[in-house]
C-alpha cells in the first residue's frame, strides 16, 4: 500500500517543491556565511531553522492529504494489481503515516547534513541537527494527530472527506498556534516557542500577534521526554479509534465481493 501511495506523482511534486526550496535557501546561506551573498549576512540561527522547518511541515501536511484524499485513485491502482483481493481500508488509513515520515525524510535526512554548522557546536554547543531532529519529531506526532482526525471524521461522519481534512487542519493549526503562545507566556516552555511558524508571522503579517519570545534555548532538554510521551499517547489513542470503523467497512467490502447477491438476499429478508 505504501508503495501505491508512492505511486501519486503529486506526492513526488510536492517533495520536489520542497527540495528545491530548501536548496535554494540552503545556497543563499551558504553564500551569505562566504562573504559572497546578496542578502546581507544571511538569516539568523534562529530564523534559517524557522525556515527549514516550515518548508519540511508543509511538505509534510502536503503529503498527508495527498495520501488520504487520494483514496480513490489508490483504491483504483490497487484494483488494478489485485483485481481479486478487497480493497483494504486499514491498511490504505495507516499507510499515510509511513509515506509521509519516508517523504519528510527525503527532505530532513540532508538537509540535517548541509546544516552541520560544527563551529556552532564548538563554540555554543549548538546541534543544529539534534535540534531539527527534536522539532521534527514534534511536528510529526501533531502531524499524525491531524491525520487521524482526519480518518475519525471520515470514518463517523457523512461529511465529504475535503472537509474532513479541512476540519482536522483547524485543528491542528489551533494546536501549533496554542503550543506558541503557551511557550510565549509561560517561561516553563520556553524551549517550544519555535516549533511551529507562528512566532515568525508578525514580521510579515501587519496587525498579527508577537509571539517571538527574547531569549530562545535552541534545544530541547530532557524535561520534555513527558511532552513527547503525552503527545505519542494522543497519536496512539485516536489512531484506536478510527480504526474498528475502518475494518468494519473492509470486511463489509470483502463479503460484498465474495458473495455478490448478499445486499439483494438481505433486502428480501427485510
């Protein structure tokens, strides 16, 4: 299945957008740290990994609803390499989450080489890498929070699957906007105010709210280990619940196709 999601060419559009917006900021730091760019002395530490990081979510984001709007043309490639087995509804809702973590990965994996920065390390003892890997991580698990959202309203709700998403993206975009502002207020999570793009938006946005706190401890420390945990258990919980509704619909289908005249002899029953 996942292999079929990788067969969606705007799965790959989107991950080449991506690559290229990334190589493209990578090359204006790069000559900007040489002395030879036209933009001044480049971006800061702080805004470069704003930067990265809103390009990775929203490949990411991307990839999601691609994987999963696209249910349709997945279920057509899939008859058309096993005309005889069901289509899978599980296996088609799951599948999402490992196509879009191999998609985040095309980008992440050397985009965390090119960004090494080791006389950052040595002189502040700065993990430019350990960083994106940590706010990664965070990203991803609301990522897969939103997307099963996403399979609850698609699985216990009538609505069209596009408004299912869009329902689950204001979820997740009022979840990112709540951890910036509780990072802002609140100095106990000061470590999180730049896990999502929210504090950067008042500098291009006139009239939006500054939520770009003065000091910023790039890393994220080990007091967090239980923010990850809570936020994984989420992920877990709602991915139990859509579930049986999913099965439930495969085996439906599977009877269908095993027995043809199954809904006429039910309707006769009735």
């Amino acid at each position: 299945m996942i292999v079929l999601q990788f067969g969606n060419r705007f799965i790959w559009l989107t991950i080449m957008l991506a690559a290229v917006l990334i190589g493209q900021l990578t090359i204006l730091q790069i000559r900007a740290l040489g002395g030879s760019g036209y933009y001044g002395n480049g971006l800061s530490t702080f805004d470069l990994l704003a930067s990265l990081m809103l390009i990775i979510e929203s490949a990411t984001l991307g990839v999601m609803l691609l994987s999963i709007l696209g249910e349709d043309a997945l279920v057509v490639a899939w008859k058309t390499r096993w005309p005889r087995r069901p289509f899978n509804p599980v296996a088609a809702g799951m599948s999402s989450m490992p196509t879009q973590l191999v998609a985040a990965l095309i980008l992440l994996l050397p985009t965390l080489y090119l960004h090494r920065y080791p006389e950052l390390s040595a002189a502040q003892d700065i993990s430019i890498p350990l960083t994106l890997l940590q706010r990664f991580l965070l990203l991803f698990l609301a990522i897969q929070l939103c997307t099963n959202i996403t399979l609850i309203l698609r699985w216990f709700t009538a609505l069209p699957r596009w408004l299912c998403a869009l329902l689950a993206l204001c979820g997740y975009w009022g979840l990112g906007y709540w951890m910036t502002w509780l990072s802002y207020v609140n100095d106990q999570f000061m470590r999180l105010n730049d896990v999502f793009f929210y504090n950067q938006l008042w500098k291009h946005i006139a009239g939006y709210p500054e939520l770009m706190r003065d000091r910023v401890t790039l890393d994220i420390n080990r007091d967090f280990i239980s923010f990850f945990l809570w936020m994984f258990a989420a992920v877990s919980l709602t991915t139990l619940l859509w579930l049986p509704r999913a099965a439930l619909a495969g085996d439906r289908a599977m009877k269908r196709q095993a027995t043809p005249d199954t809904d006429a002899a039910e309707a006769d029953d009735a």
